[in-house]
C-alpha cells in the first residue's frame, strides 16, 4: 500500500482517537464526489465500486436531486409530524404508485424501516388475525442481515453483530436461506406466524442469490398460510438488480416492501415500509412515529427519486452496465476467483483463497483507484453507482484483473 500523506494520516488518526470504532475503513479520505468518482483529500480520485451500500445508486451529488434539495432547503426541512407538510402526501402518492400498494410508512434508516415492519407485522396479526398476546412468531432466514438493533440481531448468526448484546428479543425463528421446503415447514410448526422475512437478495452475506423460482414459492406459503411476505429490498431495490425491485425477477409482489439507502437519493436518511391499507391500517395516532420521519426535505428528495425510477433509465443501466461486468468477471472464474453471483450491477466476487485475505485485496483495489469492501473475510462486493458509464466498468475491470496480478506475483 501507498504511504497515507500526513493529511491523510492526521485525519485518519483523529477518527480513531475520538469515534468509536464500529467500522475498519481502508485507508483513504473521502472530500468530495461526483457521479460514479470519489475524491481523497490529497486529489486523487477513485471509482466508487460500493456505493454506499447502495445508497449511492444515482452516484454523488445527481444534478436533479442536488436541485430538489437546494430548493426545499430554502423553504422547509422539519416540522413535527404534528403539522401537515406539503411534501409528504406527494411522496407517499409517488412512492405507493411505484410499488403498486395503497399506504406508506416513512422512517429514516433501514434498521428503522425493519423495526417498523416487524412491529406492524406483529400488530397486524394481533388485531387482525386474533393471534393470542406476545405469541407472535416471525420466521427469518439464516445469513440474514436487517440492520444492527436490538431486535433485529437478536435473529442474526452473525456473531460479530451479535455476541454480548443479549438477553436477546424472542419470537423468530430462522430457516436456511433458498430452502422452500425448510420454510413450508417452519410455517407448519408455528400456528402463530405472522410473517416471514427475507431479503430477495442477501447482500451482506455477499450478494447471495436464491434458486430460481424461491420468491414465487415464498410467495405461495405466504398466502396459503395467511402471513405477510416481506421483502427487505434496503439493499436489492431501487433499480440495483436492473428491476425497480429484486422480486420483480419473477414477478412477486410481498405484502410489504422495506425500502431505504437509494431512497434517500445519497443524500438524506429515508427509508419507509409500503403496504395495502389492511396491513398499514393497524398503525394509529402515537401508536409508532419518528422526529425526522417524513420531514419535508427527505419527501422532496424522495420524490424526486420515485420520479427518476420511473423514467426506467436506471434499470436500464443496471441491466446493460450489469451484463458488461458479467462478461468481464466471467473469464476470471479459474483465475483470482472460485465463483462469483451478479444480479444487475451487484456482485459478489468469492476470491480463491491464494490471493489472501478480501481486506488485501481491497487494498490492492484501492492501490489501483477503485474502492471496494470486502464481507465475511474472502469475498468482495460490487454495487458502482447505476450512473456509471461504458469506461467506468473497464476500469473497474482492469483493477480486478490487476489486483490478482499483483497478489499472485
């Protein structure tokens, strides 16, 4: 790796000293960014290969969405949900007509979106399905990541996320991933299941795709029991997988959509949870709420999101810039990778163990001006910004076939 300049190292140094140390970031300086590019505080750019997460699905600072904000920073940015806002029954139309259901529930992060639908589910099967007091049952999937709550690791295996928070939330159980039959049988064994949970896509288990035909089986158990479906698309939706949603790969729709990172445009918290008025409809005044939940410029930004995803353009360029990827990362099965798993622009790269470990490999990455982040030790995801262009993944491409190169020697 390249000696961090001293400006590098000073800030760096203080965000060791004085922030708490929650994430292992490679050693680089982010100042500025535009489009599908990143820039350190030494000038040297970089192509964002992560995104975000993607959160950065329209890339840094997209002129449309900068445009929107600036507009509604002059007029408004907060008030108590108890006032009205001219902005939140536009984004509520928009956002509820993208998904094709009736109501939304908006919030601020993705943890706070699950929370909420874990709640609503719960509180669905209480009023409306007569399930008896606290014996609610959630079935979840092994491998899941939801965020990092309480509750929600409290059904995670991931120990890292998980180990010395207990005592931990009861009332889920976990089946394997992709197992359809695993899932038909939980629901057989727990009369009180109010929902299953699933992510179409796994993302931070490294972009895990399930066997064709998973979410249309899902889909059938969920109505023959009479549970909800919900589809954590936090991550797979918005475009990402080259649909405006992971399940419109076969064509399901869930009973609820868990929606944020994109949603915000990579420039305001927003997340939200949209669902039919006899899912939604057990929400009441005070019963669930959030200081900056629905604020009048994350519906603004929102918007104006839900606009963009519309036009298709971004699906689009999820599906074309997708199968350029593919067909370059192809040739590198055999050669630096065991394997890999790509639904539109995301992948998930599993490197062959002689390369060493993903944090190395990022680094190398990173050597050669793209930045990438590695998940459970050996594997590397990909998720550029949906505005990158033809050039943008020729680079990306050349920096991969270049990082084995250099840990292979």
């Amino acid at each position: 790796m390249t000696t961090p300049s001293p400006s590098t190292s000073a800030i760096i140094d203080a965000t060791e000293r004085w922030a708490a140390h929650n994430y292992h970031p490679l050693p680089v300086v982010i100042s500025s960014g535009a489009g599908a590019w990143v820039t350190d505080v030494d000038g040297t750019r970089y192509l964002d290969a992560l995104a975000g997460y993607s959160a950065l699905n329209f890339g840094h600072g997209h002129p449309r969405l900068l445009e929107v904000a600036h507009a509604q920073l002059d007029r408004l940015t907060l008030t108590s949900r108890a006032f009205y806002t001219d902005r939140l029954g536009e984004f509520a139309q928009a956002l509820t007509a993208l998904a094709g259901k009736e109501m939304c529930l908006p919030m601020n992060s993705g943890a706070e979106a699950v929370e909420t639908a874990l709640k609503v589910a719960r509180k669905w099967g209480y009023r409306t399905r007569g399930i008896p007091e606290n014996a609610a049952t959630i079935i979840v999937m092994e491998g899941n990541f939801h965020g990092r709550t309480t509750t929600i690791i409290s059904f995670s295996d991931d120990k890292v996320a998980r180990d010395d928070y207990g005592p931990y939330t009861p009332g889920f159980v976990s089946v394997p991933y992709g197992d359809a039959d695993a899932l038909a049988a939980a629901l057989a064994e727990n009369e009180f299941t109010v929902a299953v949970l699933l992510e179409p896509i796994q993302g931070e288990g490294g972009v895990v795709i399930p066997p064709d035909g998973y979410l249309r089986r899902v889909r059938e158990l969920c109505s023959t029991a009479g549970v909800l479906m919900m589809a954590d698309e936090i991550q797979s939706g918005l475009a990402r997988t080259g649909e405006t949603f992971a399940c419109d790969h076969e064509q399901v729709r869930p009973d609820v959509y868990i929606l944020g990172k994109a949603l915000g445009g990579g420039l305001v918290a927003l997340s939200a949870i949209v669902a039919d008025r006899d899912v939604l409809g057990v929400i009441t005044p005070g019963s669930h709420g959030s200081t900056f939940g629905g604020n009048p410029l994350a519906c603004a930004i929102g918007t104006e999101v839900v606009a963009m995803l519309a036009t298709g353009e971004f699906q689009d360029r999820a599906r074309s810039r997708g199968a350029q990827l593919g067909d370059g990362l192809a040739p590198m099965v055999g050669d630096g990778l065991t394997a890999y798993r790509q639904r539109g622009l995301w992948a998930g790269l599993d490197l062959d163990p002689d390369l060493g470990s993903g944090r190395a490999f990022s680094e190398r990455l990173m050597a050669r001006g793209v930045l990438a982040k590695d998940t459970h030790g050996s594997t590397i995801r990909l998720a550029p910004p949906l505005v990158a262009d033809e050039q943008d993944i020729e680079v990306l491409l050349a920096a991969l076939h270049g990082a084995v190169a250099d840990l292979t020697g």
